[in-house]
C-alpha cells in the first residue's frame, strides 16, 4: 500500500470487495450471507412428466433393443396404468413415498382375479375392492404379484431420473417390497390325482351336448381350446399362456420325438430364458389326436383369443375352466386352486421319481438349474431322457 501510495481508507475498500466476492464478508463482520436461490425445476423440453408417457417411452426402447419382450412391455404399461389409479397421482414429479403406500393398502384390498369379468372392467378399483370385501373374497394380491410391481414402479422412476425429470429423493418403491414366507409360496395349491381323475371325469372330456352346453353330459366331444389347454398342462406343467400362444410350428419332432417348442413367438413371449424350452408330447396327447391341429397355419388352438386388448390369450377359457373346478371338486378344496395347480401338481410327480436327475426336472419344467455345477457343467437333458419321465405321468382318463 505504501509503495503504491494508496490511502488506508482505499485499502479496506479492497479488502472489503474482495470479502463480499467471497462470501466470507459474512464471516469476518458477523452478518448473515443470503441463501442460494433455487429454481424449481422443470420439466426437460418434450419430455411428458406422466407416469404412463415414462412406461411408454421405456416400452419403446426395451422393444427396439430387445431387452424385454412385447408381453413384458405391455405389463409394465399396465402396471403404469395401476400405479396412477390407486394413487390418483399421474405425474411421476409428484409421487411421494405417501403414494407407495396407498398403492399397496390396494393391492392388499384386491382380488387376485380382479378385472377378469367383463363387469369389473367399468369400476374403479376401489369398487372393485369393496365389492370384493362385501363378498368375502379381498385375499389381495400374491407375494410375488405386488413385488412385481413395485419393481416396475422403480424401473419407471429410475427412467424418469434419468430423464432428467425432478423425483423426490426419499421415493423409493421397492423399499415396501414383501418378504415371501413359506406360506406366501403356497399361493397356490397342487391338484391331487383324486382332483384330477374328477375334473377330467367332466363332460368336456367325457361328451357334452353342445358347444353352448359344455358342462351337461351328451354325444359331443369338442377338441377345442377347453379341451386341449387342461390336458396339456396336466401332462407338461407348463404355464397357461405358454400353452395357448402355442404356434402350429411349434409341435414339432426333435430326433424322432414330437416335442412342444414353447418358445417366444409372434403370438406372446415367455416368462424368462429358462422358460424356453422343449416338451416331449405324453402318448396320451397323441392318441386323443393333438397331431391333427398341424394343418393349419397360426395358433396350435386356433379358437384362442384375447378378450382385451393386451390380454392373455388363455383367459377366454377361464370362465368355463372355472366352472369345471366348481362342478368337480368340493367347494373346501377351491381356494388356492386354479389352472396352474397343474404345474404344480407335475413338480411334484416328477419330483416322486427318485431316478429322474433333478437337471431334467429343470429343463420340462422351464426352471434354471440351482447349482452352479447344474448350470454350467454336464450334458443337456435330451428330449429322449424328458420323454421317459413324461411318459410316467400317470394318464388322467
């Protein structure tokens, strides 16, 4: 300062400016420094903040990579569609953990079979719970169902973020996942052979009037999709989708064998990649004629169809499949029983044959070998080794 000959008054002016540029004016005098100002951030340019636009996008892009099939894309859009409705919010901006919440007091509410009939798909969801409560059915949905969800419903937040979308910090979906207990995994029972003997002792099997009157005894046998899905499943365990979306080139022989190639195709996807696979056909399916539905080109069962767009090819049959269950076991046995109880059912037998290898368990069944030593050593299991454990499954009729 002195050789710049600049006055003392000059030189705390300096000081001073060069504090308050700083910020540590405040520090130095005591006095308080104003907070940053934060703007609210708004959405990127383009970018629809909804929670169904967030699925759509990240279907788009899932579809085009081939990161997930078209059965999975279109669940996680219904499960968009879920998420906004039990909670009444739509842009993913403003969902709270609150929110999650609420969503799952839902899903605890629910029927497992809600929306199925064509008179629950005009009521909201809470009717649909209230109806359900009043009648004593609101069991909610599976474990596995709501764990589910509450995936997907992470998946579209994390989308959202990296969208660059503002999303609360402190929402976090699956957080309110459920723990499954041992008896969360018997959601659903297995059918005993007694069942199955009665519900094949049915007049959809056995001869019935008329295509309208499936369920009193006549002449007919029908060989429609009632008739083949059951049977398939009994001598498979394979799920009901994977049967009904069944392509005729899908019956195919594999060394000499005729196998089910349950694989995706254009008529629906499989649930995982332990889920494609091939199914000997039992001596049973080839006698009651299953050969024959080759001559045409399309679906194996060719009167499948989706009763909403989107929807399982297989639920055209549930409302007479659900019948049968009614008329042929006793009303304490119905809970917890339904089409996959087939499943299973031949998990079980299979599993009752002590020289069946548990890698062939594995590949009839579609699951993914438990070992590492399973998963990455050893031979296949060969059609002719699945055709010797299928052929023990005893016939249901």
């Amino acid at each position: 300062m002195i050789n710049q000959q600049i006055t003392l008054e000059q030189a705390i002016a300096v000081i001073r400016g060069s504090l308050s540029d700083s910020g540590l004016l405040a520090a130095v005098v005591g006095q308080p420094t104003p907070a940053p100002v934060r703007e609210e951030q708004e959405a990127p340019a383009g970018v629809d903040p909804s929670i169904r636009a967030v699925a759509d996008r990240l279907v788009a892009v899932q579809l085009r990579t081939g990161a997930a099939n078209a059965d999975t894309c279109a669940a996680l859009q219904k499960c968009a569609d879920l998420i906004a409705e039990a909670t009444g919010v739509t842009d993913i901006r403003e969902m709270r953990q609150h929110h999650v919440v609420a969503l799952c007091a839902m899903l605890d509410r629910l029927p497992p079979s809600y929306r199925k009939s064509a008179s629950e798909r005009e009521m909201t969801l809470e009717q649909i719970a209230a109806k359900a409560e009043a009648e004593g059915r609101s069991d909610g949905l599976a474990v596995g169902t709501v764990n589910r969800i509450l995936t997907n419903f992470s998946m579209l937040v994390k989308r959202a973020d990296d969208e660059g979308l503002q999303i609360h910090p402190k929402l976090k979906p699956t957080s309110l996942r459920r723990k499954r207990t041992k008896k969360s995994r018997a959601d659903r029972l297995a059918f005993t052979q007694d069942h199955i003997k009665s519900i094949f002792q049915s007049p959809v099997w056995q001869g019935c009037q008329n295509v309208a009157r499936r369920h009193r005894p006549g002449p007919n046998i029908i060989k429609d999709g009632l008739f083949w899905l059951p049977l398939v499943a009994a001598y498979t365990g394979a799920r009901r989708e994977e049967i009904a979306g069944l392509d005729t080139k899908d019956l195919r022989e594999v060394d000499g064998i005729w196998c089910l190639d349950i694989r995706e195709n254009e008529h629906r996807g499989v649930k995982t990649d332990a889920s494609t696979r091939l199914i000997p056909v039992h001596p049973h399916l080839l006698e009651l004629g299953i050969l024959d539905l080759r001559k045409n080109d399309g679906l194996l069962f060719d009167d499948m169809y989706r009763k909403t767009a989107g929807g399982p090819l297989g639920e055209c049959i549930a409302y007479n499949w659900r019948r049968v269950l009614e008329e042929r076991l006793p009303s304490s046995d119905l809970p917890k029983r339904c089409f996959h109880s087939f499943r299973h059912s031949v998990i079980d037998l299979l599993e009752g044959m002590d020289d069946v290898r548990d890698r062939t368990i594995k590949a009839i069944i579609g699951h993914t070998p438990d070992s590492i030593t399973s998963k990455v050593y050893g031979s296949e299991a060969t059609p002719a080794a699945m055709l010797k454990a299928i052929e023990r499954l005893p016939r249901v009729f």
